[in-house]
C-alpha cells in the first residue's frame, strides 16, 4: 500500500482524519492495544533501550501505541511538539500546576476560571505552599501589578464559562514573556478548530477531550499541549504519578478527531442561528455569546478565533420559580452539565455547579438566578429553536 505522507502542519480536516494512525497489518483503524507491560526479544535489546539507543515500549504508564497514536494527532490539530493525555481534564489541569511550581512560588489565575480550577488554585494549593492572585477577566493592567518576584505562571480561559469571555491572547503573553513568567490557557471550549493560541506565543493549551475533541459524550480525558521544553515536568510528573487516559478512550479519542472538523463547523454555524434567535425574544433579558457584536469581547473574539463555538448562555427575564419551568417545558435539549456532544444540552449553573452555595454567594460571581447556559448539538437548528419556545411557553403555563 502506498502510503500517503500527512503533513502535520498542514490542513486540519486531514490531520484530524490521517495523522498519527498506526495502521497496523493494514488495519484503517488504529488497533486498542490493550497490554500493560510491553515485553524484549532479548537482553541485548533491553539494554538499548535502556541507553535511549532505540524506541521501544516498556509498561503502559510510560507509553501505548493507541494513545500515543492520539497524542500526535491532538498535537499537530494544535500546532504544537507534544500532546500528554490525561484521564480527566481536571487531571491535566492539576497536573501541569503541580509539576510547574514549588513551594512559595505564586499564580495568577482569572475570576472566572473554571469553578474546579479556581478552586484547585485559590483553596488546593496553599496546602503546598503556592498561593494565588484572582484578577477579573479583562483587566490586563491588574494582572500585570498582581506579578511578584514569586509569580511563576498566569492562568486563563478563552473563552469562559458560562459568561463566554474571550482573553485577549496577545496581552496575556506579552505580560507573561516581560516577567518570564509561563502562560497557560484552558482553551476547551475554542478547541483547535477555532482558536490556536500556541501560535500567538502561549506556552501550555489544556484542552478537555472530554467535550468537542471526542465529541460524544462517552469519554473522559484531558490534554497538555505545548513544546517539548514546557511540557517536560508535566510528562514527567504523569509518569510517576499515572493519570493516564486508557486504550479504549484514546481509541474513541481517535475516531472523534476523524469528524473533529465537520463538527465544529456545524456547530458554529448552529450555535450563532440560536444566540440571534435568543437576541429577538421577549423573554430573554441578555444573550452571551462572543459572536454577537453586543458581546463585550466580540472584537477580540473576532481578530482571534476561527469560530464562535457551541455554547450560548442567556438570562431569562424571569425569577427563579419562572426559570425553572421554562426547563421543565424542553423536551429536545437535554439537562445535563456537559457540552461538546451531538445532543443539546442545557443546564442552570445556580443549581448545577453551584448548587452548595448561598445565593448571596452565587450572585457575587455572577451565578443568577435566571442564567442558562446552552450547549448545542447536532440537531436541525430549526428543532433546537422550536423546543426552546416550548420552553418559554411554559414559563406561564
């Protein structure tokens, strides 16, 4: 078979479907190798790989052909040397924190980071001696006076959730290169498709592959990518501490990434039909999404990203009880607190994720009573719209 040669920096719908495939015997699809020890045909060869003279597999926290088969293919869809998947995005964020500082060292992180990253980073953290600066999201000037001679690395998202902020990648790098300080951006809900911010200078791109990657809804994992230089203590943090992504996810992984691309388009294309039909209902105080111009960030959004994304978030105008009921009248979008599937999903943040908080406490980070945050499927735009009428039709039902 004549083997056609895949450019990894070249177009990214054929890297989602050829890249990194181990085609074994033939086979078109990469094989689930499944073994935790890989074994030597001799000592001769174990002695040469244990002098780094050739590349051999040893045990499967170390390496696996199906995830690595994976890594490269997340890697060149991100433009960068490496890809080191986790089981779980929490694991890839915690671990790149933990293998980058040390006692007494400092972060800063953006107000509204994800709820569990914030929290790793304002109330896990100290426990190690690694304390935090919050700064709000936007405010450059802010982060830059919150740098310390101990400030190690500047934490953001682009965009967040659910208020769909977008960080300006170019000032978070400028700050960050000035105090030689490393830039991480959780860049899962852009993914690849819509945003690249390894090429604006960021160091370290987390990426959930658990949302639009796999792109299912039946995988957990987790991905740190950047240069082999910055990813080095987090490659070797997972070896010795696991939080590996096992064979049958990498295997889902791969074959999600295959359609990676159609996908994304659809549902940037789905998802700015709904947040222009949301704008138009009388019902709907405030939309968010950075592809409308109303969005405070949409002339970011615009200079930085491909795409928009899958995600709207809106305020009813309507109290709690109101609200309520206008889920309990969807039948098509689903309540669930994922996104990146080809069902829509919709979930209500105050009684979700912040459910074991006051309100007093929800509303002093922008958690009301009324907000709604939707994640669009693959649907017919057109029933996603229908349903949420039914929605708002039950409001006074």
């Amino acid at each position: 078979m004549n083997e056609y040669t895949i450019n990894p920096k070249g177009h990214r719908d054929t890297i989602a479907v050829h890249y990194g495939e181990n085609r074994w015997m033939g086979s078109i699809t990469t094989p689930i190798d499944y073994a935790s020890t890989f074994v030597f045909k001799n000592v001769a060869e174990m002695v040469a790989f244990a002098e780094g003279r050739i590349q051999h597999y040893e045990y499967g926290r170390y390496g696996n052909p199906t995830r690595e088969a994976a890594e490269k293919k997340l890697a060149a869809l991100e433009g960068a040397e490496r890809c080191i998947l986790f089981d779980c995005g929490m694991s890839a964020v915690s671990s790149t924190i933990l293998s980058t500082c040390n006692q007494g060292q400092h972060i800063i992180i953006t107000d509204d980071a994800y709820k569990q990253t914030l929290r790793f980073v304002t109330t896990v953290m100290p426990r190690f001696g690694i304390h935090s600066t919050v700064v709000p999201m936007g405010d450059y000037d802010a982060m830059e006076r919150a740098v310390t001679p101990e400030t190690v690395m500047i934490i953001s998202e682009s965009p967040t959730n659910p208020y769909l902020n977008i960080a300006d990648v170019d000032e978070v790098v400028r700050i960050a290169r000035r105090h030689n300080i490393i830039s991480v951006i959780d860049s899962t809900f852009a993914t690849p498709y819509n945003a690249r911010p390894l090429e604006q200078g960021v160091d370290i791109v987390i990426q959930s592959t658990t949302k639009y990657l796999a792109g299912h809804n039946d995988v957990l994992g987790g991905a740190v990518l950047g240069s082999e230089a910055a990813t080095e203590p987090t490659l070797q943090w997972r070896r010795m501490t696991g939080g590996v992504i096992d064979p049958m996810s990498s295997y889902l992984l791969i074959r999600g990434l295959k359609t990676f691309g159609v996908r994304m388009e659809r549902l940037n294309r789905t998802a700015l039909k709904i947040a222009e039909f949301l704008e138009k209902q009388p019902k709907v105080r405030r939309v968010y999404y950075p592809g409308l111009p109303g969005h405070r960030h949409h002339a970011i959004a615009k200079k930085q990203m491909r795409g928009f994304g899958a995600v709207v978030t809106f305020e009813l105008d309507a109290d709690l009880d109101r609200t309520l009921k206008f889920l309990d009248g969807l039948k098509l979008c689903m309540l669930g607190p994922s996104l990146g599937g080809p069902e829509t999903l919709v979930t209500h943040p105050a009684l979700n994720s912040y459910y074991n908080i006051t309100r007093e406490e929800r509303y002093k980070l922008g958690i009301i009573d009324e907000l709604i945050r939707l994640s669009v499927g693959l649907e017919d735009p057109r029933d996603i719209m229908d349903d949420l009428e039914r929605g708002f039709a039950h409001m006074d039902a």
